[in-house]
C-alpha cells in the first residue's frame, strides 16, 4: 500500500499527495485582515505560509464549502480556474461553475492515478453546526479517499456533527487518516454553539472511525476558534490517544 503525504498550508488548506494524485483541501491564500461575511466578518490573524504559485500543480481541489471567506478566499478562489476539477455541494458548483462538480453526501467521482488506477472521492454528510443551523451556515461536505492498494482517509470538512462522523464509521471503518477540522469555532451567528468539531469531539472522532492517525486542520489562524493546539494534545491525551495524533507546524509535511 502507498503511503500519503500530507502538508499543511494553514487554517484548512493541506496538500495532499497519495497514489501519485496532489488533492489540496478548502485554499486559503489571502493576508491576516478582516473578511466581510453578511453583516459580520470573519477575523484572519495568521497570514499563508505559501502562496498559490509556490504549492505547484494540482489534480483536484477538495472544497467543503465555498460560502465562508476562512474556507474559500480571493486568492483561493482565483486559483479554481488553474485546477482541472473541484469537488464540492451541489450548491457551491451552482455558485461557481466551471470546473467545480458537486457531489451530494454518498455520491463519489473517480479520479484517475498515474499508475492505470483509480482513486475514489466519496462525498459524505457533514454539518457546519448545531442542528437545524443549515439554513443559516449552508451546505458543507467532507470527504472520503479510497481505493485499491491505497490508504483511506477521512477530510471531515466543516462538520460539528458526531452523528455525521458515525455515518462515515458505518461505511468505512478503520480508516488510515483522519483530517479533522476542528477548533470548536464560534460564532454570534448561532448564540456560540460550535461550528466545527470540539477537541473533545476530534478524540472521539478518531476513536470512532478506528484511525490511525489523525492530523487536525482549521484550529488556528482565525480570531473565532475557541480551541487550539493545546486543547487537542488535552483531549487526545485525556481519551488515552495521544499516540495517534499529529499536530503539524505551518509549512510541515509528513508521510501517514
């Protein structure tokens, strides 16, 4: 089985590289500074560690979600139109159009590996909050990557919902790696009830899909995360998991 190589850009943007595919998750590109959202905006404080053209090609992008500026910037959002395909709702391919192909929860797309296979992109059920809060934080998606002779991983996407996580579980259980955005995020938008997985909730997540090893992404960066690194390596280490977690530096790589 290969192995998959991932690296972390910031806030929820990773590259990853498995089965001799380079996928990178929700691009976020722009500078710290304040990003309108509605009548609120959303506050940037860690600036990218590289920019678009530093990451070099890429064969899809993995978008949860496109409403939000921390998941989809300007710079991000530019950079769709250099990318073969993206994947992502149903509603941000409405949104965008051109390349980006929405997937509802379940549906997949098989893409296409340099060595004669495939690498299956599964779309699985995620929501950006508490119940009943997808009228207001709209439609989101993770990810699920499989295939013959490859690593299975996880990309929870903007999900808060354990639910969601067990669904995944019921499906394809254990999995190699879990990409986790977490950070418990909060918002007036929903009176501060978490937006994204809690520490808490990113241990029992692991747990649940049986993971190997679990790399949290979108847990700093952005003035409405609640939790962070410290919180994480607490949760891991109080659910006796400390092992399986990788808290990654900006600009870090590693084989999972």
């Amino acid at each position: 089985m290969t192995g998959v190589t991932v690296q972390y850009l910031g806030g929820p943007t990773a590259l990853i590289e498995v089965a001799g595919l380079r996928l990178l998750t929700d691009p976020t590109f722009d500078p710290p500074g304040d990003y309108p959202i509605g009548s609120r905006s959303l506050t940037k404080t860690i600036g990218p560690v590289f920019g678009p053209g530093d990451i070099g090609d890429v064969d899809a992008v993995l978008l949860s979600h496109d409403q939000h500026p921390d998941n989809l910037d300007r710079k991000g959002r530019a950079l769709l139109d250099r990318v073969p395909l993206t994947l992502s709702t149903p509603s941000a391919a409405g949104r965008i159009g051109g390349a980006v192909r929405g997937l509802s929860p379940w549906e997949h797309t098989d893409l296409a590996r340099p060595d004669g296979g495939t690498l299956r992109v599964t779309a699985v059920p995620a929501r950006h909050g508490p119940p009943g809060c997808e009228p207001m934080t709209g439609e989101v998606t993770g990810f699920v990557l499989h295939g013959q002779h490859v690593p299975t991983v996880y990309i929870g996407g903007d999900n808060a919902a354990d639910e969601h996580v067990e669904s995944v579980a019921e499906r394809f259980r254990p999995v190699d790696l879990a990409l986790l955005f977490a950070g418990a995020a909060r918002t007036a938008l929903m009176d501060g009830a978490p937006l994204t997985l809690t520490s808490e909730q990113a241990a029992r997540a692991a747990r649940t899909l049986g993971a190997r090893r679990v790399i949290p992404l979108h847990f700093e960066g952005w003035a409405h995360f609640s939790e962070g690194r410290q919180s994480l390596l607490d949760a891991f280490a109080a659910a006796g998991l400390t092992e399986r977690v990788t808290l990654l530096e900006l600009g870090a790589q590693v084989v999972a």
